[in-house]
C-alpha cells in the first residue's frame, strides 16, 4: 500500500491548491524557523541558552508544509525539529527565543527546555522525550473527535529511531483498528542521534502502515509543497472517515543531534549532497522565477527576529519562589484552543 | 440507601458519573462484552453502548496514552488496568506525559487509572502487586485507594471529577468481601483521611484492605482504645490527620501491604518523625510485606502479608513500651 511521490520538479507546480501567497508564506515560515535556530544557537554560545541546543537546520520543510495543511480546530503533537509547526500556528519569536533562555515569559515558564513546548492555546502538545509517546496522545485526539462525530484531525511527528520503540506500534495498531482520523509523520533524517536508518530497521517503516491497515506515503521531505499538499490529502482522508495515513518524510539532519554533537559519524559527502536539496534554497528558487522579490522578504524575517530577540532578552528569569508552583489544577477546565490555519484554503471559515 | 459491595460501589460510582456526564467513557481489556475480568464494568455495554465502553487492544501504553489525548481535547476518561501490576506497561506515559504535563505547560490531564491491587489469593509475582509508591514518587500524579464501599464510591466520583491524573487503588480482596449502606446518586469524598475507629492509646494509620486488617488486629487488645486512621489519599497526604492522632495517642503503627521500602507508610513514618517527635512515646513502627515479590503458593504468600496476627503483635508490643 505505500506509495513514492517523485520529487519535484525544482520550478514547477507541485499542486494546485496554493495561491502564490501561500507559497510564499510557507517560505517565510521556513525562513522564520531557520533564522530563530540560528540566533537561538548563537545565544547558546554565549551562554544565554542553558542545558543544550536542538534545531532542525535542513528540515524546515517537513513542519511547516505538513502544519500549513492543518486547520485551526486541528491538534498537534509537534517534535523538536519541528519549530516551524509553532510558527504556523501562531507562537510569535520572542516567546520562542525566551523559552530557549529559561526566561518567565518563555511558553513554559521556564519548566522546560528547548523545543519541548506546546502553547494547549494555540492547539498544541508539547513532546516529551520519550520518543514516540506523543504518536498515542494524538491517537487518543483523534479517538475523542470520532467518538463524538467531529470533523476534526491529529497529526504528529516522529523521527526513524522512534519507529523502534513499542509505542510506534501501540499508536499504529490502535489507530489503524478504529480507523481513527490522525496523520503520523515520520520524519526521516537518516540518523537516529548517531545511529543510521542501516542499524535501526531492515525494512523501510513506510511498508510498515500497510499492516496496520492503512496507507503509507513517501514524500520529498525537503519540498514544502510535496510535504502541505501530501498531509493535505492524508487529511481529506481522515475526515472523510477512512482512518490514519503515515506520511515517511525523507529527509537529512544537517546539523548534530544537539549543540554538542559534532557529527564525525556522518559522512561529508552525504551532508553535501543534501546540502544541494536545501528546502528554502528549493523554495526561494520557484518564488523568483515567479517574480517574487525574496531578498524582500528575508529582511523582513530578519528584523522580526532581531525584534523578538530584543524582547526575549528583556525578559526576566522565573522567580525561584514559583518552582514549585503549578502542580495540580484547581478550577476551570483548560482544554486544547484552535491555532491558526493560514492556508487560503481555510478562508471563509471553511475546515 | 441500597447495600452495596466495594466492587458495586465502584461499578455505581462510573455508572452515575457516565449517566450525568457524557464526557465521561471508560476504557481497558475486555470491559465491553465481557464486563471486566472481575465484572466492574458488567452490563455498561448495553447501557452506554462500545463507544463509551471501549475494549481496547492489549497494550497498556496504548490505553495511557490515548486516555491522555482523548482528555486534553475534553473526555474524561477512565482507564482500568486489568491488574495493577499491568501499569508497569503504560508507566511511561502515566509518568513523563500525563505527571507533567501541567506542571511544563499548564495543560492538565483529566483521567482517571483504576488499579486492581493487592494480593492474597494465590495471583503470583504478577497479579499480586501494590504498585502505589511509584506514584507517590511521580510528581503530578494524585494516588487514592478507598477501604469501604462508601469511599470506593466518592473517592471515584471525585477522581473523575478532578483535572489532574488520578490514580484509583482498588483492592481486590476488598471487591466482593467489605459491604454497606451506600448513598444514592453522586456524592464526592474529598482526599482527606478519615478516622475508621476512635481511640487514646495508640493509632493504626493504614488504606486500603489494611485498614480492614488493623480494625480486626486492635478490636480488642486488653480493653486498649485504639484509633485506626484510614489514609484514604496518598497523594495528597493529609499531614494534619496524622499529625492530630499522633498527638492525642503518643504511639503509632503504620501498615503497608507493598513493599516495605519506600512504601506510603514510609513517607507517613518521615512527616511523623520530622513534625511530631516531641508527641511521641515509643518508636514509629511499621509492618509491611519484606521486599521481595508476591509468591504464588499459599503459605509463601501468607508468610508475607502484614496478617491480623503480626499486626496485634505490633501493636502490643507498642502499647507495652
């Protein structure tokens, strides 16, 4: 049942259902990911950053294509190489960079690092390390909107080393039995921390979803609009209640693991042949050739970020006294919000 | 009022709380059709239909884990483990996703886990356990465990009802053995303890099928009043309770059917020691089950459990010092 969807041609119409401004806003968001990844690692290196750094330098495609198909009332699960999936739905920079430093205002408070965030406002869960454990949480979304007959979906990403642990099964089982309305994105970037795709399985996980009971699709992970117009139709499936759809994102981690990982088990010539298939570089491309004033637009992201850094770095550290604060909820109930949907297709309210 | 065992108070307490709010479903092995390996959900099928009564595939994790998602977008879900010992298999997501979601990103997780503990019938390493500690040492997670048919009913109704993951102990060898007068309807018991017996010479602090094994013990030890507190709630623990029995009777006793190390009678032991030393006449002690598994053989397993006779033992001894 899996199915290879071709690369791209570089300048061509990969579908019809985005207007030029969403092409162009799916390279801004790419640019906004990237730019922040880059500040954010220079303020690790100056100290301002605590603990480690993660980024996703290479694979900015694979969120914010995927993310750009999601509607507003959609729920998502969103991983650390997957900033650009908070950006579409609508976390602005500073909160972004304060959440890196630790600071009161970051979209944890403090209580988390990195890119283990989820602002519940704005429809998203924030990851956990253990890695696939949100594939069941957005399972268990999706039980919930077929249970009460909503038209609704959840997506979720992971990488190729979690396709070895037991809760990738549980979540593919579990959703492929009840047919339940959710899109799995493995975003395969050839290693698992050191460990290549070689050592971790010996049959391609995408072949996998078949026995499960549902598709499995390969997708250029480095084509913004292969990655929206793939999730795109694995959504129009979901709700139109013929279940799951794992979408296999192929793609490279151009940078280590973390901050400290130097990538010496990765050989040259393979990150330079990826370096050839950069997703923005592939982006701006199409967008000149249609006339699209780009350098226009990265310097406007640009000053988005100095602006968002300005503010993050005024933003205080969280009192010490409040470390122990925020355990158990009393009160209202707090449930997911909707995020933004910026794709024109949603315009006019239309889900 | 309509007598009820433990294990129907429970089964009342689900089928009120679905009957009033459609939020709320229950989930685990085998709970549709064939009404739960012990028969808490027997009939719900038919009342709230499979959608509601969702017999899962066997995967622990699994169950956890879509409880937490399906709450965060508004059921209220919960979970039975077949047996307690099988959250060993969904301990991750109980533990990293559902303990902390709250705390790192003000999302609270509604669901409720329903464990079917405790030993001494013969169940083995596996279906024998009192996994309780590990969650007490989990931040973020609330542990009850009701001794009567009374608070298995209230102490449910308000676990579902609270926003935050809570862990439900209901003891097996309390199912169909411990009856009374239950009130109809809903009604929610806080997680407070309670006092199960007043008295002035010592106190019993126990939960759980304990407290039936520390009223019998103490019923009559030469005329001695005893108190037995019944904890009722793990996490939070009602410090104030214990602290007040401690000072009106001197002397405690604290009862653990799990593992003796770092057991919940352990943390009660410390609050003790470190807020109520100068109330104190005579050593905190504790009788607990030594560490090692549940065996499967009778006497094995018998030689194990805090029996009626350890703890009337213990308990004299204590009067006597």
């Amino acid at each position: 049942m899996a199915t290879k969807t071709a690369g791209a041609d570089p300048a061509g119409v990969v579908t019809e259902h985005l207007t030029l401004e969403d092409r162009v806003a799916l390279l801004r968001y790419m640019l906004l990911m990237r730019g922040i990844e880059e500040r954010a690692m220079n303020l690790y290196r100056q100290g301002k950053v605590p603990g480690s750094f993660y980024d996703g330098f290479g694979q900015e495609a694979v969120s914010v294509g995927s993310t750009f198909a999601m509607s507003a009332q959609d729920r998502l699960c969103i991983l650390h190489r997957d900033l650009g999936g908070h950006l579409v739905r609508g976390v602005t920079p500073a909160r972004i960079l304060a959440q890196y430093m630790g600071r009161a205002d970051g979209i944890t408070n403090g209580r988390d690092g990195n890119v283990h965030f989820g602002d519940h406002r704005l429809g998203c869960v924030g990851m956990v390390s253990m890695l696939p454990d949100m594939m069941l949480v957005a399972t268990g979304m999706a039980m919930a909107f077929k249970l009460r007959h909503e038209k609704r979906c959840a997506i979720t990403w992971f990488g190729d080393g979690s396709t070895s642990r037991g809760d990738f099964h549980e979540a593919m089982n579990w959703a492929g039995v009840q047919r339940l309305p959710v899109i799995f994105v493995l975003e395969n970037n050839q290693y698992a921390y050191s460990t290549p795709t070689t050592s971790q399985f010996a049959v391609d996980p995408v072949e996998r979803a078949a026995t499960y009971g549902f598709p499995g699709e390969t997708v250029d992970g480095n084509d913004v609009e292969a990655m929206f117009e793939a999730t795109r139709r694995a959504r129009e499936r979901a709700l139109a209640g013929d279940g799951p759809t794992l979408l296999e994102a192929v793609t490279m981690r151009m940078h280590g693991h973390a901050a400290h990982d130097d990538m010496k088990y990765v050989p040259k010539e393979q990150v330079e042949e990826w370096r050839k298939k950069d997703p923005i570089d592939r982006q701006e491309t199409r967008l000149r050739e249609a006339g699209v004033d780009t350098l226009a637009i990265r310097e406007e992201i640009a000053a988005a970020i100095e602006e968002g850094t300005r503010e993050a770095l005024a933003n205080p550290m969280p009192d010490p006294a409040t470390a122990t604060d925020r355990l158990f909820h009393d009160g209202d109930e707090i449930l997911l919000g909707d995020g933004n949907a910026p794709w024109s297709g949603f315009a006019g309210g239309a889900r | 009022m309509a007598t009820m065992t433990y294990l129907q108070a429970i089964s009342d307490a689900m089928r009120e709380e679905m009957r009033a709010d459609e939020r709320v479903l229950v989930m685990g092995e085998d709970i549709g059709v064939f009404g739960g390996a012990f028969k808490v959900t027997d009939g719900f099928i038919d009342e709230f239909g499979p959608d509601r009564v969702m017999d899962t595939p066997l995967a622990e994790s699994g169950i956890i884990g879509t409880a937490i998602g399906a709450a965060v977008v508004g059921m209220r879900p919960i979970a039975e483990m077949q047996f307690a010992d099988f959250i060993s298999c969904g301990f991750d997501q109980l533990v990293n996703v559902a303990g902390k979601m709250y705390y790192r990103q003000g999302l609270p997780v509604n669901i409720t886990v329903r464990l079917p503990s405790g030993g001494g019938f013969s169940g083995g390493p596996f279906h024998s356990q009192n996994p309780e500690a590990w969650f007490m040492h989990s931040p973020g997670l609330k542990v009850v465990a009701p001794s009567t048919a009374t608070d298995a009913k209230g102490l449910l109704i308000s676990a579902v009802r609270d926003h935050n993951p809570v862990i439900y102990l209901e003891h097996k060898h309390l199912y169909r053995r411990v009856k009374e007068e239950v009130e109809p309807g809903t009604y929610a018991t806080p997680f407070t303890a309670r006092i199960a017996r007043e008295g002035t010479d010592l106190t019993v602090i126990a939960y759980g099928a304990m407290v039936h094994t520390a009223l019998e013990a103490t019923e009559d030890i030469d005329g001695a009043s005893v108190e037995v507190v019944d904890l009722r709630s793990l996490v939070p623990l009602d410090e104030e309770a214990i602290l007040a029995s401690v000072r009106k009777t001197s002397k405690v006793l604290i009862l653990d059917e799990a593992n003796q190390t770092c057991a919940a009678g352990a943390q009660v032991a410390a609050v003790i020691a470190d807020k109520a030393f100068e109330d104190l006449d005579g050593p905190v002690r504790r009788v607990a089950t030594p560490d090692v598994p549940i065996p499967f053989s009778p006497p094995l397993e018998q030689a194990l459990l805090p029996s009626v006779d350890r703890v009337k033992e213990a308990a004299r001894e204590l009067l006597e010092y």
